[in-house]
C-alpha cells in the first residue's frame, strides 16, 4: 500500500524515572512482563505491517532494542532499528533518518502505545482526502489517569491533564486547530480565515492526539528541511501544517500538472474536462472553495481519524500511566496482553511456587519462576519473572519487576518495585517507586516516595 | 437445444415484490413436440431482445441434442463449441437412445395426456422466471418428457431427467437474472453471428470444454448405472411408477443429478467470471451467506428493510466505512490505487456516473502500470481474475452502475483480445492506452458532441428545467451561456443528497440566472420551463431512462404539461437490458439519510429510538425508471434520436462500443 512505519521508539524518558533507567530503556518497559514495543510490534504485525523501522534515541538503547527486536520477532518481521542522538527531538530523529524514507506516505506511530485501534484506519482516511497530514484522535480515558486503582490515586503522582485542544470541522474530517491544554493560558488565537473557510469550527477538550500519525513523505521531509528549527512533530511540525494549510507553501500535489504539460494540446485540455467532471463530481472541500475563490491560492488539507470510544488507547508516558496499563492490560484490555486467563481472570505461570494459604485474586499475574511464601495476599498486581517474595506479604495493585526480592511481612500499595531490587521485611510501601537494584530497608513505613540511588 | 432456445427468447422479466405464486401458464403456441427449433428460431430473430445475454454459452450439459440432427445442425455451426465436442457428445447420446428407445417412448405417450400447451419452452420460462417456485411441479413434470426433453438423457428413467432438468434450469435462470449484463458477444441471431466468425472461434473456453467433457462422463456413468437397474427390475417399462415418482424425488433433487449439477455450477462459475456482475439477488440466502464468505468488506446487513426490495443489497452504512479502513493494510490484493476508488464509493465522495467511471478506470489503469505477471502465469488470465478480485471489490463498496459495467467489460475484452506473442510491457502499455481512449472518446469526447448538439436546441429566452446535478447538463449549460444565449435555468433538488446545489453554485458564479427549488415545487415551476434537460445514469434498450430517483416524476410533470424533456446520455451508457420497473434493478442508498434531516439534528435521540423500531423502514431509493413514452428526445453520441432508436443503436453499435 505504498506505506512506510516509523516507530519513535523514544530513549530514556525523563517523565518515567526511576522506572527506566540505562539498563531498561523506555522501549522495553515491561507491561505485563512484556516490552511495551511489543504491543505496538504486535499492533502493526497484525495489520500486516511487516517492515518497520524503529527509531531509538541514544546508541546504547538503539543496542538494548536492536536486541530484543532481534530475539523476539527476527523471524517474523523486518525491523530496522535506527540509532539517533539523544535530545534532538521527534521532527529531529525523523530529519535523522530522512533518507530511509522513500514510500510516498509515512505512518508514524510512538513506541510507547499499548492499543487496539487499527492504524491502518488511519492510513485509510489519509488516502481517502489525499491528506497532507492524518492525526488520530482518541476519546480521552474517562476516568482519568489521575483517580485509578481506587485507593492508589491523587497524590503527586497525579499530573495536570495536559489534554489536547482540537478543532474540526462540522464533519469532523478535517483538523482545523491544535494545540496542547496546557499551553493555554488564558486566551488562544484561532486563524480567522480558516474559521471563516470552514464556516464552522467545533473546539474539543475531550480528545486527545494519539501520537499516530500519517504524513505525505514529500511534505514532511520539506518542512523539515525547511524549518531546520522544528524539534517536536507533536509541537513544531503538526501545528505549522495546521496553521498554514489555506496558505500551503508545501508543493503537495503540483507535480501532476507538469505532467500534464508535455502531452498535446487536445490530450491536456481532456485532461482538463476529466479533472474538472472528477472534481465536480464530489462534494467540494473547504479547501477546494477556498482556493477556488481566489486564484494561486494552495491549500492542503490536514485530516483527522477519529478512533472508536470503544478501542482501547493508552500511552505510556508517566508513571501513573504505566500503572494504569499494567492493570488494564491484565484486567479489561487483557485481549491486548496475550495471554490465555484463567478462570480466576488471573495468570499464574505453572513455573511459579505458591506457599500455603496464599491467595492470588483476580487480574493478577505471576510470572515464570516467581516464589510467593505463605499467607500472602496478590491482588491486582503484576510480579515479574523469578521474584522471591517471603511470607505474610500483601501487595494491592503494584508491578513487581523480575528478579526482585520481598521480604517477609512486607506491604506494597500502588508501588512499583523495579527489577532486582529488595525490600527487607516488614518494608511497607504506598504509591512508592523503587529503582532497579535499590534496597529497601526493614521496618519502614514509606508513602509516595521514590527510591532511587542519587 | 430447443427448449433452451425458446427459453433464450424471452423477455428476461423478473418478477419481485408481490405476485401471486400460482400465475395461470403463459399462453404458449402449440408446436408440434419433437421438432421445435424452427419456430422458436424465428421468434428469436423477430424479437428485438435476440441479442440478450448468456446466449450460447450455456452448458452443453444442460443442451439436450434433439432427434433430427439436421435441426439442430445449424444452431451447432454457429455455436461456439468447437465441433469435435459436440459431435461426441452427440454421438454418445445417440448410442445410448438406441438401445433404450422403447422404454423412453412409454412415459412420454403416458404422460402425454397433460395438457398439450404445457410443452417445453412453457416450462423453461416458469421455472427461469420463478426459480424459486415449485409448486407447479405436476405441471413441470408434465412438461418435460413432452418437450423433447426425454433425448436428453434418454437413458435415465424420466423422473430423474426432470429433476436434472428442473434444478438446472432453475440454477439457469437464477444466473440469468444474476449475470444481469450477460454476455453480449454471444449472440443468438444467425446473421450477426456469421458477421463475427472469429470472435466466436476463440470463445471456446476452457470452462466448456471441460463441460462437455464432464457431459460424455456422466453420460457414460449414467447409462452403465441405469443399464443395471434396467436388468434389475426394468423401472423405465412401468410408466405408472414413473410418473407417480416424481413427488418424493423433487424434494432432494441435487442428489440424483449431482454430477451434471456440478459441472453446470462450474461452467456457471467460469461464466460469471467473464461477466461484470452488476447483480446479486440478496433475498437468495445461500448466495448472500456464499457471498459473504467472499466478500473483502465485512458487512452487517439492515434488519429493517422494506419487503419490496429485499432482493437489493442494504448495509449498516456505520459499520461499513471503519471495517474496510481498519483492513488498510491486511487488504494485499486489493491495488492502493482501486482501494481508495473503492473507500472513496463508500464514503459517498465520488458520486455521479461518469466520475465514479472514471475514477474506477484510472485505478485500473495505475493497477495495470504495477501488474507484473506471476511466473508461470498467463497474464491475460491472471490479469483478469486481477481485474475480477478488484470490481467484486467495488462492487462490495457499492453496486456498479450500468456505464461502469460496460467499462468493465470493455477492459476485459480488451485484456482477452491481447495477442499473444506481446511482451508484458507491451501488453501493458496497450492496456492503458486502451482505458485512456475509453475515457477520451467514449466519455469526455461524447460529452463534446452531446453538447454541440444539444446547444442547438436552446434558444434565447428559454427557461431549461434541470434535475439533481449531471455533469453533461451543466456543460451544456455553460456552454451555451458562454456562447451567448439567453436563458435562465431552473435547478430542481431533491433531498437527501442535494446535488443540485453543487450544480447552483458553479452556474451562479459563471453568472447564470438560476432559480432553485425542491422537487416538491415540480408541478408550480414547471409552468415557467419551456425544456427540460435530463442526465442519465443508464438508458435500457426499451429506451426506459434510468436515472436518480425523482427523474421519473419530473418527466412525468413535464410531459403532462407539454414541455419538450431532453436526456443527455453517451452512449457508453446505453444497455442492452430492458427494464420496466424500478424495483428488480436499483439501488438502496443509506437509510439514515432519509430520517435524519439536518434541522432537526437536535432530535438525534429520537431518531435514534425511530431506528429500533421495527415497525418502521427507512426506504431511500437511488434510482428510477422513466419510461419511454415521457422522453421526448435523447442527446448521445450519435446524435439526437428518439427513445426508440436505442435499441438500434444498441445492436448495431455495441459492437462498437465495446471494441473501440
């Protein structure tokens, strides 16, 4: 379908330390016990989207990617992985990699994505208008990042919302407006001859952009040579095409007319009639009256797809979001995780020793090799792989990364205990992260702390 | 061959909608039984419905040779089948009847006291034009033994024959009515025949061959097998058995007849592949469920449809356009190029005849630029089932239209017609050169003449009344305009598509004087009209004007006030079907359309709770059919020619027509 992807795979995100660190970069966060690229891998994989190029910030992630990427799925795809520097942005990685790109249209999509929503929809609605960008939208969750997990919720974790404003047309086809909620003040400004092209505008708050993204390749490598000062897609790139397109300055669709140019006299005027009957034939854009209106005008047009209340969307881009997923995936979303249930909607790896009296509810999950002592309680929770955790220990809507050691009589809440770290006993935890490797001393109490080696 | 001739010859009339299932038998002349190919053979060429489609391709399992082979010598000289085949076959049959001539006569003279009028081309017609219906089965049984049919399969006993006969033909005329467009090349009128000897020569198709083939085979099986039974217990003597039989056996008729029905679906099979499908009957509900297994589009078919157009194709418009974008990807057969015609069908953004022709064509011809031939692979052949993977795709989307149809046919006969020894790029190149001069001559340069012409009949001072939006009218319009007549233009619309306001906008801003108003004001405004201009979708060879739904009644209106209603049609749309209703062939278009009326988008709940309702169906037709009688005249190609030249124009040019 003349489509290439590019996963922007990120590096070491600053919103998720201590979770990712120089061993784990963000790519490969596990939810639940699996790499979050795979979910997005598994996405494309089953749209038959077969040859991938992965972009990773830094050489030594692009590594620790490439090697995972190579024993997970070199069978089965054909992924490129691209190392680019760090802190150069996503209009940056995507000028990095300029000349890889030859298809004439681009899907760009984040790495840090667990969804069900088929990008080739996106794709659709793209070749449909002939689009010179397709954003997808999706409904924002409702509950909220901030209230999940019940008790775990409001606390600093929580992050303002930073929803996105959007704008569309009375169709809701066509982007008119973007920009981030938190960007906005107190008043924003709406370009007034887009407004009065469009007739009507219909401004969103309940949308947010998916970070999916469909872009014509010949127009996105122009504004990128263009506007060498563009770092974000999100921030620079998608706004400017938005801003602009009444006045496009990108060459979208003029080739076809110097095409035109060398054939006969009599061949170009037909041409003309057949563009003309196409053209009449279908109900005519904003875009199209636009430029009819006055002559030598360009437009292009910049398009929305936007995703079913239904599908599940989440990105993993704080803390509180990587909780959220680890529990959606193995609780409402669990057709996203892979795994089979069982009939207690909770997987426990036949691998893993259970002590007596110890009970494992629901939309939980245990991992290959993991001991679990006596009396303990697992409750909506994911343990890793080959955890040791002792007797009499509770632990309520946590993530337990693999290799990580529990002491007897510890109480985890809303924590996340990444992988080889310890918790001596007694240890009482409450919507605490602790860092790959870090011990946690006996007996204390701790709430909403990070531990992390300085 | 005879009753399949008669069959041939009549008027294909599908009867839908509400009749009553036991129609008294249409008069039929009284022939004598053995010998009817003669006179069915003139009725044929009298009839202006000769050249109807499907014609000499029908199975030669299904053609029963007939006693003097001296009848049917002619019709086999111009029959397609390659004169080796037949001759066996015949031969075959003609060995078999020698040895059970007696015991054949004996059913026959018994049953001979049926009423004479029930011979075979009565009952060919009731069961193609009611497939469905069995009632009349004392009457079918009757028939068949009269009518000659008892050469057939001489050597079975007669109650199977029948129903072999029976399912066959029902299959026959079900495919008939499918397989709307037909072949047109098959033509069943001698001298037309003997004008294209080489087209005729090469369609001797792999499909039949292997039919006739099948036939000898089953043939063969079928004497050994009735040769035992005829030792055993002699059933073929006792004529009162056989004709009390025939009860029980009707009800499971495929398992006596299970190798000729096999090969009659698969020559059935291959004939539909030839042939654009323009319809399927989604009342049939193993062809729906057959065809859904199929289909590249998941759909979910309305619950609530109206009872008279049940035979149409409805769907959930909703669920539609999500499930065919999210396949993107997945969809690799499917062209990129052909899949965006296909999305953009569904979507509604290319509406109008011509576009979507071609919008359709140019996909095809950038599908033809990126074709490589698979190795080991014909590319006439591959190429064509490429082709026939893309329309059922299409046609998924939303149902072809009559000029695309033609189009179709035109890219696959061209594709056919390739010479061998050309190189694929060759091959290629002529291809796109070919589509390109379909759209130059037969759509944007007809659309020239039709103006020329029809600017001829505007005067200054005229008031031309125009319905919806085509696009041959509005450059008429325009064009008339720039060269300096004085007219005003009255735009009538209709909801819920309101393509009349495209047509407003453009006429108003080259500075026309344009009323506008809704097809409701019809009979107020037309007292202004002194002509009205038509577009059209397709024109049948009864000269009825298929076009958007609301043409008729505008038509009608004129007519009743004496104004003069002019149809402008390229000729690429005429065809060969006569249609005398608009409820067989249309379309259904998205019933949400009719109920949601954008000033009462407030009210959305409460449409919302009128769509669970199941005593209410939302009908939006597409199409209508304007009879003959309400046009004054027709502006194509060829001229400007009264309605009943089309048939004309379709014998003498369709040749033409589909081979440039």
């Amino acid at each position: 379908m003349d489509f290439q992807v590019v996963i922007l795979a990120g590096g070491f995100s600053s919103n998720l330390v201590p979770l990712v660190s120089k061993e784990v970069p963000k790519a490969l966060l596990p939810v639940a016990n699996r790499p979050v690229l795979s979910y997005v891998l598994d996405l494309l994989e089953s749209n038959n989207l077969k040859d991938l190029i992965v972009v990773v910030e830094g050489e030594d992630a692009a590594l620790k990617v490439g090697g995972w990427i190579s024993s997970a799925c070199v069978d089965r795809l054909h992924v490129e992985v691209a190392a680019v520097a760090e802190n150069i942005g996503t209009a940056g990685a995507l000028r990095a990699i300029a000349h890889h790109l030859t298809a004439k249209d681009i899907l760009i999509v984040s790495g840090d994505i667990v969804s069900d929503i088929p990008p080739g929809a996106v794709a659709a609605t793209h070749r449909r208008h002939d689009a010179v960008v397709t954003v997808m939208l999706c409904a924002q969750p409702v509950s909220g990042p901030s209230e999940s997990g019940g008790s775990s919720g409001k606390d600093k974790t929580k992050k303002p919302a930073c929803e996105d404003i959007v704008g569309l047309d009375s169709w809701k086809q066509f982007l008119l407006y973007i920009a981030k909620g938190t960007e906005i003040k107190k008043d924003t400004r709406v370009n007034k001859s887009i407004l009065c092209a469009a007739g009507k505008m219909e401004l969103r708050s309940d949308l947010m952009d998916s970070h999916i993204y469909a872009f014509k390749r010949s127009v996105l490598q122009e504004v990128l040579d263009q506007k060498p000062a563009f770092r974000s897609l999100k921030q620079d790139v998608l706004p400017y095409l938005v801003r602009t397109q009444l006045r496009s300055d990108v060459s979208s669709d003029q080739n076809n007319v110097e095409e035109n140019g060398n054939g006969k006299d009599n061949m170009q005027n037909n041409e003309v009639v057949l563009s003309q009957i196409l053209s009449n034939a279908s109900l005519p854009s904003f875009h199209q009256v636009y430029e009819s209106g006055l002559d030598s005008r360009k437009t292009h047009k910049c398009c929305v797809y936007i995703a079913d209340e239904s599908k599940i969307f989440v990105r993993l881009n704080s803390i509180q979001a990587f909780m959220d997923v680890n529990r959606d995936v193995i609780g409402d979303a669990n057709h996203l995780s892979g795994y089979s249930f069982s009939a207690h909607h909770n997987i426990v790896h036949p691998s893993a020793e259970l002590g007596s009296k110890t009970t494992v509810g629901p939309h939980c999950m245990l991992g290959e090799g993991s001991q679990v002592g006596d009396k303990c309680s697992v409750k909506r929770s994911v343990i890793g792989r080959h955890c040791r955790i002792g007797s009499n220990v509770k632990i309520v809507n946590s993530v337990v990364m693999d290799h990580a050691t529990i002491g007897d009589g510890c109480s985890i809440q809303g924590s996340v205990i990444c992988s080889n770290a310890q918790l001596q006993e007694r240890a009482t935890l409450r919507d605490c992260q602790v860092e790959a490797g870090y011990i946690v001393c006996a007996g204390g109490e701790h709430k909403g702390e990070t531990f992390a080696r300085r | 061959m005879d009753t399949r001739r008669g069959a041939l010859a009549v008027p294909k009339v599908r009867r839908v909608g509400f009749f009553t299932p036991t129609e008294p038998p249409p008069e039929s002349s009284q022939r004598p039984n053995r010998s009817q190919s003669g006179p069915v053979e003139a009725t044929t060429s009298s009839s202006p419905l000769s050249d109807s489609p499907s014609g000499n391709l029908i199975s030669p399992v299904l053609i029963p040779p007939s006693r003097h082979h001296s009848d049917n010598l002619t019709s086999h000289a111009a029959a397609p089948v390659p004169v080796p085949g037949p001759a066996a076959f015949r031969r075959y049959l003609a060995h078999d009847r020698s040895l059970h001539v007696g015991s054949y006569n004996a059913p026959d003279s018994l049953l001979g006291t049926s009423p004479p009028s029930s011979n075979g081309e009565f009952s060919e017609d009731s069961v193609s034009l009611f497939g469905f219906q069995r009632s009349d089965s004392t009457k079918l049984s009757a028939s068949f033994p009269n009518g000659g049919f008892d050469l057939t399969l001489a050597v079975r006993a007669p109650q199977e024959s029948e129903t072999i006969i029976e399912t066959a033909s029902a299959s026959e005329g079900k495919k008939k009515i499918a397989e709307v467009s037909g072949k047109s090349e098959s033509v069943t009128t001698k001298p037309q025949k003997e004008k294209e000897p080489k087209s005729l020569k090469d369609k001797t198709t792999k499909a039949e061959r292997r039919a006739i083939q099948e036939a000898q085979r089953a043939a063969k099986a079928a004497a050994k097998g009735e040769g035992k039974r005829h030792a055993d217990e002699s059933v073929e003597a006792n004529p009162g058995k056989a004709a009390k039989k025939p009860q029980p056996k009707k009800e499971r008729p495929p398992i006596s007849s299970s190798v000729s029905e096999k090969t009659a679906v698969a020559v059935e099979k291959e004939k539909r592949m030839d042939v654009p499908q323009t319809q399927m009957q989604y009342d049939d509900k193993s062809r729906v469920d057959k065809a859904k297994r199929r289909a590249v589009v998941e759909q979910t078919e309305t619950k609530n449809k109206v009872e008279l157009f049940l035979h149409l194709p409805q769907y959930e418009r909703g669920s539609q356009l999500p499930n065919l974008s999210s396949n993107f990807f997945t969809l690799d057969t499917i062209h990129h190029a052909v899949y965006k015609v296909g999305l953009q069908h569904l979507a509604g953004d290319i509406s109008g005849d011509n576009a979507r022709c071609i919008a359709m064509l140019q996909a095809f011809e950038e599908a033809i630029k990126d074709y490589t031939t698979p190795p080991m692979k014909d590319l006439t052949m591959d190429l064509t089932t490429k082709i026939n993977g893309y329309v059922s795709f299409l046609i998924e989307c939303r149902p072809l239209s009559m000029s695309m149809g033609n189009a179709i046919r035109f890219l696959k006969n061209q594709i056919r017609k390739l010479p061998v020894n050309l190189s694929e790029p060759e091959a290629k190149a002529s291809l796109c050169s070919d589509i390109g001069r379909f759209i130059d001559e037969k759509i944007i340069l007809s659309d020239k003449v039709i103006v020329q012409h029809a600017v001829s009949k505007i005067r200054d001072g005229e008031v031309l009344l125009t319905y919806g939006f085509s696009c041959v009218v509005e450059m008429i319009l325009l064009y008339a305009h720039e060269i300096g007549k004085k007219f005003r233009v009255v735009i009538v619309d209709a909801r819920p598509n309101l393509e009349g306001k495209k047509l407003l906008r453009r006429l108003v801003s080259r500075g026309l004087d344009c009323t506008y108003t809704h097809i409701n004001a019809i009979s107020y405004i037309m007292r202004e009209a002194t002509r009205v201009f038509l577009g059209a979708s397709s024109i049948f060879s009864n000269g009825t004007l298929y076009s958007k739904v609301g043409t008729a009644c505008v038509a009608m209106v004129a007519n009743a006030f004496s104004v003069p209603v002019i149809v402008c049609c390229e000729a690429y749309k005429f065809h060969e079907r006569v249609l005398l209703d608009s409820i067989c062939s249309n379309e259904l278009g998205d019933p949400d359309a009719v109920a949601n009326i954008p000033s009462f988008s407030t009210k959305a709940k409460q449409s919302k709770m009128m769509d669970n309702n199941k005593n209410l169906q939302f009908l939006n037709l597409m199409y209508d059919s304007t009879p003959s009688e309400y046009i004054s005249m027709i502006v194509s190609d060829y001229g400007m020619i009264p309605p009943t030249s089309i048939p004309v124009i379709v014998r003498e040019y369709r040749r033409e027509n589909l081979l440039l």
